[in-house]
C-alpha cells in the first residue's frame, strides 16, 4: 500500500499546466467575473444594510464571577469582562452581570459563491453556497483579508436585519444547497450561526464551517452536532508565529482539529503561506506530518497565496515555486489531497486520485470542467474518494 501510494504521488504534476499559462489570464478574468455574478446577494426583500446595526442576544457562553464580572466562555482567551465592558472579539458584551452577543441576525456580508471558493473541494462540487458573517474575531490576524469586516466593532459596519430563519428561507429562494459560515470568524457570531445551522439541516441544507478553530471545547461539541464540514485555518505550525501574528496559541486549533476528525466531520484544512513567516520547509514538513499522523493521510490540505495587505502590505506575494515546494513536500509525508490555491490554472486546483493517479475532479478556478466521481468512487479505478459528495 505504502508503495502505491509513492506511485500515484509520483504521477501528480506540479506547478502551471501548459493550458494554465497559456489560458490563466483569460480564465482569471473569468472566474472574477464570476465572482461578481454570484457575489453579493441581497437579502430578503432586498432591504437595505444599516451602519451600526446591533444584534444583542443572551449568550449561555458565560460564567459568573465576582460581583458583576463575568468571564466569555466562548473561545480559549476567556475574556474577563466588568461591566459594560466587551470582549476581545468587540460583539461578546458584560451588561450588568448578564452575557450578551451582539453579533446575532446582523450580518455584515449575505454572499452566494460556488462551493469551492471556501474553499471546499470534496463538497457537493459546483454547487452554490450561501455565506454569512458579521463583524468580530477573537483573534487578530496581521494578514487578516478581511480586517475591516472582522476586526472592527459592530458599530463600525453595515450590516443587514436578517434572523436564521430568514437566512435560511433566503438561502432556499437562491438556490444555495448550503450554508457556510465564512468569511469573518463564525466563532464571533456562535449563537447565530448555531440557530441557523438547525433550522438549515431541517430545511435539507448543508451547514459549511470555515474558522480559525479558535473556540472552547464546550462549544465546540455543540457546533460538530449541527456542522457538515469544516475547513480550519491552520496558519502556521510554530507557537511563535501564532503570539506573534495572530495574538493566540497554536495548541487550541490542533485541539479543535482532533475532535473534528473524531466526530466525523467532513475537515478539510487551509494554510496561507506567507514569505519568510511561515514558509519554512521543516515547519511546513512538521505540520504535514502532524496532519497524517493525527488526522489521517484523506484530509485535503490547501496551500494558499498570501497577498500583501493589512498590516503586511510590505511582503511580496507568495512565489508560486514556494507553493509548488510544500505541495511536493505534504505528498512526500504521505497526504494525498494537497491543493493550491489562488492560482488559477495551477495543476494543483485538480484532485487526483490517489489509487490510480488520475485526475477525479478537474478545475479551472471555481469552475469544475471535469467530474469523474460516482457514489465517492473514481470512475477510472473504482477507488474511494472520501468526501461529502451529494
């Protein structure tokens, strides 16, 4: 088996497909304009966002301490809050010793996007999924993409009226086949995001999770009962890194990783690999190695091209070569779904199959141009393919 498996990995390609380089900028374009076609959705009725909108809710995600404190139980940081004092993550608030949310039916971005911009690419490829976020992280990312969304209060955004069964209903009238909690941190909005994802599952939907895996095991085993799939940000393996740039602790995140494999949701991984911070080749080694070992050879990995902004607007991009190098190296520790992300016409956007080497699932950015999966199974070998596939 260990043979097979080096035999297969010797047949994936690497770096731009001829058709990549000669056709990225035209399909780049494209696949922007795609983008733009199934971007932002209005929700319903197609009301307007209002600035400042406040979605305060009781949360049960707090413990009483002396006096009027009391402690956010929510995420590994376990702010301690006096009264009228709000949380790290700006939408967790102390309002005379009572826990409230205010992140709850306000979200900031409503957005229908193909699944495997998530990125999910053993999901029900090619289908549609609505996005939702509001405003709020618990943790502060120097790279964020989306810092003005997730690192600024909710009175600082525009944010729409929107409660979970709206969600869902609007959800439905769009024709998304799931909702995924993304974009900003869904941890910030748990509450809301834990109400829609069971109206969603009754309703036939699909709940997609992309986190940072900052959250407390308390919720967390709340959230695996109501998630389909998750992909986690694992941004780096060194616990430096983590204090130093995104202001947590890296064991939090291997801890919520675990217990997603062990509660059987579909996981799939994203590291954004930014230069000369995180794209050390024994890092990068140790941390494909970790996934194997705990978490199994199946669970496929992106490796994503970091583009300067936020508080790194003075690092390059990611060379494609640096990709291309952890791609070879995760397949070299035995992983047999790794992906590269955010080059459109790379070899590695494809899903080969990891018993005959063939490609099962051809892309071309967000666009599937070939699909050559039945029941979970490649339809050149037979093989399994694990994935959510329908």
């Amino acid at each position: 088996m260990h043979n097979d498996q080096n035999r297969s990995v010797s047949k994936q390609p690497q770096g731009l497909s001829r058709r990549g380089f000669l056709s990225g900028g035209a399909i780049g374009a494209c696949a922007l304009a795609l983008n733009g076609v199934l971007g932002a959705v209005p929700p319903v009725a197609a009301q307007s966002a209002q600035k400042g909108l406040i979605g305060r809710r009781r949360s049960p995600w707090f413990e009483p301490l002396t006096g009027t404190d009391i402690r956010c139980t929510l995420c590994p940081r376990g702010c301690r809050l006096a009264t009228g004092r709000r949380g790290h993550c700006r939408v967790r608030e102390n309002r005379g010793g009572t826990g409230y949310t205010l992140a709850y039916g306000n979200p900031c971005l409503v957005q229908l996007d193909p699944v495997e911009r998530k990125p999910f690419f053993h999901v029900m490829p090619g289908t549609r999924a609505l996005s939702v976020s509001t405003a709020g992280c618990p943790i502060e990312c120097k790279f964020c993409e989306v810092w003005d969304m997730a690192l600024v209060s909710p009175e600082e955004v525009y944010a729409y009226d929107l409660s979970p069964r709206e969600l869902v209903e609007h959800a439905l009238s769009v024709g998304a086949k799931s909702l995924s909690y993304a974009f900003g941190e869904p941890v910030a909005f748990f509450e809301y995001m834990y109400d829609s994802a069971r109206i969603a599952r009754r309703a036939g939907l699909s709940n997609l999770l992309h986190t940072s895996g900052y959250v407390s095991a308390e919720p967390l085993e709340a959230l695996v009962e109501v998630i389909d799939a998750a992909n986690v940000d694992l941004k780096g393996f060194d616990d430096a890194f983590y204090r130093n740039m995104c202001a947590a602790e890296l064991e939090p995140v291997l801890r919520t990783l675990t217990r997603l494999r062990d509660a059987g949701v579909h996981l799939e991984i994203t590291n954004l690999v930014i230069p000369t911070l995180n794209d050390d080749t024994r890092q990068i080694r140790a941390m494909c190695s970790w996934i194997k070992q705990e978490l199994g050879p199946d669970v496929p990995l992106h490796f994503a091209r970091f583009y300067p902004l936020y508080k790194l607007a003075n690092l390059p991009p990611t060379p494609v070569s640096t990709l291309d190098r952890a791609r070879t190296i995760a397949m070299e520790e035995g992983l047999h779904y790794v992906y590269v992300a955010r080059v459109t016409g790379h070899v590695g956007e494809n899903t080969f199959c990891p018993h005959c080497g063939e490609p099962a699932i051809s892309r071309m950015g967000f666009i599937i141009e070939e699909l050559a999966i039945e029941e979970g199974r490649c339809r050149n070998c037979d093989g399994t393919i694990p994935g959510r596939w329908a």
